[in-house]
C-alpha cells in the first residue's frame, strides 16, 4: 500500500480524486463491489480480483495508470508482469515525458516531468540522487532510466519511478594508458560539469539475450578522438571497446542498442553507421554502412539513429540559424533515411502511423499513436548559451519544445512556455521495469 500513496504523489493535486473520476477504476470498484457481495466472497479483498480481470483493465490504461494499477497489491503486480503479455503484444505503449530542468536558484527535492500525450505535470518528490546533483544529469535511456554521475566520477542509472539504482564503475578506472587524454586524475582543476560536457558524450543502458544488464559509453578526447567504453552493472572497471575507423576530425553522434538482432549501431558525424556486438565478454565491430549518397559532411546539423519496425533509421536535424538572446527561433527542419535490404540509405518522406521523439541527446520511435501525433517529430530545441549578470558570465540555454508535420514541412512551438534554465531538458519515457 505503500507503493500506492507514494505513486499517488504523481498525480496533480486538482486530480486527487483520479480513481473516482476514472471511469476505468469506476469499473474496477464496481467489479469489486460484486465480487465482494457474494455469500463465498465475504473475506474478500483487492486480491481476490481474477487477474484476466486486472490485465483486461490494464489494456485500457497509460503507463502512469499501470503504474499505480501494479502498485495496489502483490498479487495484481504478479497478474501485470511478464505472463501478461502486455509488452509482447503492443498493448503497453508508453508515452514520453520531458523531465524539466529547475532553475539554478531553486533549492528542491522534487523532479517535474511534462507529459506530451497527457498534457499534465507531474511531480516526483524526495530524489536526492538527481535534484542534489542536477549539474551531472546526463541523458535518459531505455525502459524508463536516467543517467546521472556522482561526486567521483561514477555514472549511475536510476529509475524515478521506482526508484531503483545500477551502480556502475568510476570513470577514474578508464585505463590511461588508452585514453591519456582524458581527464580522470583526482585533484585536478577541471570540476566534473566540464568534465561531462567536453568530454563525456552518451551512456546507454542494454540487456543482452544472456540477461546481462551492460552499460556502453563513449567519451571525446582532445583533438576529436573518441573512447568506446563498456562495464556490467556492479562491475568494479571500465573496459576498453575497439578502435573505430574514423575519418579526420570525426567524431560520434549517437548510439543505439537493437533488442531484435542483439547489436549496437554507432553513428558517426560522417554519417557512417558502424554495426558492433558483445562476443566472449567483449566488443567486436561486426560491419559498416556508409554514409548516404551525397551526404552533407558538415556540423550544421545533429545526427541522431532510431529503429522502426525493425529498419534502421538517420535522422538530422538541421537549424537554419541559432536563437539570440531575444528569444527568436527561426525554422529548423528534418532529413530522415531508411536503410533498405541492400544496406543502402533511401530518403524518407512520411513517417506513416508513427512518430519521432528526439531530444537533446536521444531518439525514439513510437508506433501506433493517435491520429493527431502521427507524421510527426517532437523535439526539444535546446541552444546553451551565455549571458551578463552583474558582470558576470552565466551559463544558461533557452529552450523550446516543438512539431515538426513532415506533410507539411512546417514547426509549431507547442508548449506554452519557453525554459531558460541553466540544463537542458531530457525526455523519459516512464516505464517502470514492469516485467522485471
């Protein structure tokens, strides 16, 4: 019951009475009403509900409903996990959320997420393992996780929701025999929010089919290099990946794990999309693709790769001309490829019944959304910056959340607020590991 009163704290306050007004709880306590009338059912409770009952509900519900439909008792938790076939069916279609940076004079404890579908606020109080160190909150990754690192140098995914933690190894194991370049002596005058941005650029979260939980990272180097990294939750070092054939001042612009054939695809600025895969406990590149036929190789875009009924797609986003400080956005607009059977890239004019999530530092594809979402890129604009307070320099980046209607080929800025904090915004997708 626990569980319950701490999920209900996700619910704005004007909706405390949200399983009155549910009309799908309204069915799940008129159903208990009849089940605990009959004579045999006199010491009846919330357990004894059927469980086909409780995942036939369950169908009909959000992420953040199931949620709070698990957390009532241990037996509807059994009835929801892996035998429900919720996930393997599509029936479980979680949509993002963007966790909202808090301004750098608030002193909290709470995170605030926006939900895009749902149009609502939400609040997850007493998260010290982020609200205490916003400044080295990196990035979100898969099934509901946030990367975050601590106050030496250790990078760890926590799930908000649940509140679960995966330790993984200090990046002061790094061998520097392989990365001298980086920063990792202890003392040094480099404080650790430098560290991450200059140096740090993505850490992902996988699950191989052997039920290992593996972290991959990859790390800049001075003069453009790149560090591929990988360690196993609880592991106590960081391992080395192999050596990338990059072009001159190349570097990495995104990474990303496919469930369906067990690799990893690592984009490139080139566009060049190397295929890698854990064998016997390491990290083998496995093939290439090369980058799209006439390819602009130039910085003026970010690359960004997501998996779409299992093809693989290139994103770009290209912004025509960066924001100034009086707050103007100009157009931004999209590329998107798909690689074809012969692994090669063609261009991708609609996205069909799916739609793009993509944000600072990640992509998502979601299938199946409603009619009004499908065709079209969500995405987080978000440009650092720096401006004079009492003749200072401060760091701090304006951001909007926008549309992109591939049909159209126009933005709308759709949230009704423009952030100026200090970090960026990060999108999370709430799924609280429920077939664990």
């Amino acid at each position: 019951m626990l569980g319950w009163m701490f999920l209900s704290e996700l619910v704005p306050i004007s909706k405390r009475a949200w399983i009155v007004y549910n009309p799908v709880f309204a069915e799940v306590l008129l159903r208990m009403c009849c089940l605990m009338s009959c004579s045999s059912a006199k010491s009846a409770g919330w357990a004894d509900l059927p469980s086909e009952i409780v995942v036939s509900i369950a169908k009909r519900l959000v992420v953040a409903e199931v949620v709070r439909l698990r957390a009532v008792c241990s037996c509807w938790a059994w009835a929801l996990g892996k035998s429900s076939g919720l996930r393997q069916k599509g029936l479980y279609s979680p949509s993002p959320w963007i966790l909202l940076p808090n301004s750098s004079l608030e002193d909290v404890d709470f995170c605030t997420f926006f939900s895009i579908t749902e149009d609502r606020f939400y609040r997850v109080p007493s998260l010290k393992q982020i609200t205490d160190r916003r400044y080295i909150l990196l990035s979100s990754s898969q099934h509901g996780w946030l990367v975050s690192i601590d106050n030496v140098l250790a990078p760890y995914f926590i799930n908000p929701l649940t509140r679960q933690i995966l330790h993984l190894p200090t990046l002061l194991t790094i061998p520097r025999s392989r990365c001298s370049n980086l920063y990792f002596a202890l003392g040094a005058s480099t404080n650790k929010r430098m560290f991450y941005e200059q140096y740090l650029r993505k850490i992902i979260l996988i699950s191989t089919p052997l039920e290992e939980r593996i972290a991959v990272a990859f790390c800049r180097t001075h003069y453009h290099g790149i560090c591929l990294l990988f360690a196993g939750v609880e592991d106590d070092v960081w391992s080395i990946g192999p050596s990338l054939p990059l072009d001159l001042n190349c570097s990495l612009d995104d990474i990303k794990y496919n469930e369906g054939d067990d690799k990893l695809y690592v984009l490139t600025s080139s566009g060049d999309v190397f295929v890698l895969q854990f064998k016997n406990h390491t990290l083998e590149i496995v093939s290439m693709v090369c980058r799209p036929i006439g390819y602009e190789h130039y910085r003026m875009f970010e690359g960004y790769i997501s998996f779409s009924h299992g093809d693989l797609l290139l994103v770009n986003k290209y912004s025509k001309s960066y924001p100034s400080y009086n707050n103007t956005f100009n157009d931004t607009t999209f590329k998107i490829f798909r690689l074809d059977r012969a692994s090669c890239w063609a261009p991708v004019d609609g996205l069909g019944n799916q739609a793009l999530f993509i944000g600072p530092n990640n992509c998502f594809a979601l299938h199946d959304v409603e009619e009004h979402k499908k065709n079209k890129i969500f995405f987080i604009h978000h440009v650092p910056t720096t401006r004079l307070l009492n003749a200072n320099k401060i760091r701090y980046s304006i951001q909007k959340f926008g549309v992109f209607d591939l049909e159209t080929n126009k933005v709308e800025y759709v949230l009704p607020f423009e952030l100026h904090a200090q970090y960026f915004p990060i999108l999370f997708f709430p799924e609280p590991k429920l077939w664990d």
